[in-house]
C-alpha cells in the first residue's frame, strides 16, 4: 500500500531541491512495520507487514531538527492501535479521532524503538524489536505508531507515524501472546 504525502492521503513526504528552474531530487521517507505473533510456547500465530504515513507533525519535527538544528533527543516509541484504525496526516498524539491506543500488554510504557546501523537509506530495529506481552484476551490490533513519549495511553510528544492495516486485516491477541513489531525507516531518491 503506498500513497503519498502532499494530496489528501499521505504516506511519503516528498520534497523538492530546484537547480536552474527544474527538480533535481525528489525524496520520499517510509516507515515499514513488520508485525510477528507468537502464543505463550513460542509458536507463530501470525505475521502481517504493513507501510505507514508519516503525520504532517512529524514531517515538520523531521525539517525542524534536521535542518533548523533545533534540539532533538533521538528517543522514539512505537505504541499500537485497535482495530479498524483511520490514520491521517493531520493525526497527533493529543488528537487522533481514527483510533484509539492499545495498551492491553504488561509492559509499564510503550517500547523504545531502538534502531541500528544506518546502511543504503535504510534503518531498522530488527536487533532489538519492540515487544508486547499481551495481557487481555481477545485484544484485537488494527495498526500502529511511533511517538516520541512513551507513556502507555499518553497523549503527548510528536506522533512521527502511523500505519493501519488493510481493510479486514484486523489481528487478535491472547493474555501471554507476544507481539513483536520491527520498524523499518527508509528514505530514497525518488526522481
């Protein structure tokens, strides 16, 4: 699934260097979550892997901290979303009326996303995955989403992204299921 950021829909930011009256480079970001559950002996109930939006909030956060040098602190956190989640550009923390936070697991805060080398345009946090002990039954996942507060329900910080899952695609979860979410950010020349 992939839309782009700029018209009504928005999943790459795209933007635009001028040289001698014609674009020289168009660049697109992406963020990717991989989605793995796993009941409580270890055996894979599912997988689903899903691309994002990237809020009009964290575009700007994105321009002010790169290229304004403002101050930046590099902790991100990926919380989850029920189901049948809306996600847009214009969602924030403090106000996403498509969806609502997940926060059925026992962790005590949302997982630090906790990325590693930066290779080819690309980063991820496949070393060390964001992870949830569900602890409802019957919990029911639509989505997810990077936010720089990791306060379980909290409605603060910058909401980077944000991905719904495909119309139907709706997952569920068990007291001791894990869910593990691996979160791929990419940004390539798209000229």
């Amino acid at each position: 699934m992939k839309t782009t950021i700029g018209g009504s829909a928005g999943a790459q930011a795209e933007g635009q260097a001028m040289s001698n009256g014609k674009a020289s480079m168009r660049a697109k970001i992406s963020h990717r979550y991989t989605f793995e559950a796993f009941d409580p002996q270890g055996n894979l109930k599912w997988t689903h892997v899903e691309d994002n939006i990237v809020t009009n909030a964290g575009l700007d956060d994105i321009l002010d901290k790169y290229y304004k040098g403002s101050s930046y602190t590099a902790a991100h956190y990926v919380g989850l979303t029920d189901g049948t989640p809306t996600v847009a550009a214009g969602d924030t923390m403090a106000s996403h009326a498509g969806w609502t936070e997940v926060t059925a697991y026992d962790e005590a805060n949302r997982p630090t996303l906790t990325l590693g080398s930066v290779s080819s345009q690309s980063v991820d946090n496949s070393a060390s995955k964001a992870s949830y002990t569900i602890s409802t039954n019957g919990t029911t996942i639509g989505g997810a989403f990077i936010s720089t507060d990791d306060t379980k329900g909290g409605t603060t910080g910058t909401l980077v992204s944000a991905v719904a899952f495909d119309s139907g695609t709706d997952k569920g979860l068990d007291d001791g299921d894990t869910l593990n979410c691996t979160v791929t950010a990419t940004m390539a020349d798209d000229a």
